[in-house]
C-alpha cells in the first residue's frame, strides 16, 4: 500500500470532497484503526496473548512490533491491501 498520507489524499480526490487537517487526522486514525484490527483478527489466541505482553515493556517500540509481526508468518502486506480497499470501497460507498 501507498503510504497513508499518499491513500488519504487519493481518497479525497476520489470522492471529490474537501477535508481540514483535522478532518484528515481523524480519517488517518480510522484507517489505520481499520487496518490494525485487520492484522490483530489475523493472530492466534496464543500470538495475541504474547503480544500483550510483550507491548506492556516500556521499551517496546513500533520497529520492534513490525519485527514481531513479520516473525508471526502473517502476510502483513497483503492484510494492509486488504483492509485498505475494503476502506476505501465503503467510504466511497462503492
């Protein structure tokens, strides 16, 4: 996928519709959310339960997350591809 900023802007002009920065934060946040809950569907009960551990150490970062989901054998690319046209479909009412 594009990067975020990149797939709010596309969406926009799609939709023929103007949004304030803040409008576009908000948008950013519910992809995201989207695609976050998306990749946590995708885990096992055993992957989850480790990750809520893990993510309890105040040291544990966005790198070391990226590194713990590529470790699980999910194909996270695809997840994001899949959650992000599933977005873009509803919000443009396709």
């Amino acid at each position: 996928m594009q990067n975020i900023n990149e797939f709010v802007e596309k969406l926009i002009t799609d939709k023929g519709i103007f949004l304030s920065e803040e409008e576009k934060s908000k948008l950013k946040d519910e992809i995201n959310g989207q695609i976050n809950q998306a990749i946590l569907d995708h885990l096992s009960n055993e992957q989850l339960q480790e990750l809520a551990e893990l993510v309890k150490d105040p040291s544990y970062d966005s790198a070391k997350m990226d590194e713990y989901l590529v470790n699980t054998g999910i194909n996270i690319d695809e997840i994001i591809d899949k959650a992000s046209n599933v977005f873009r479909n509803e919000y443009l009412g396709i």
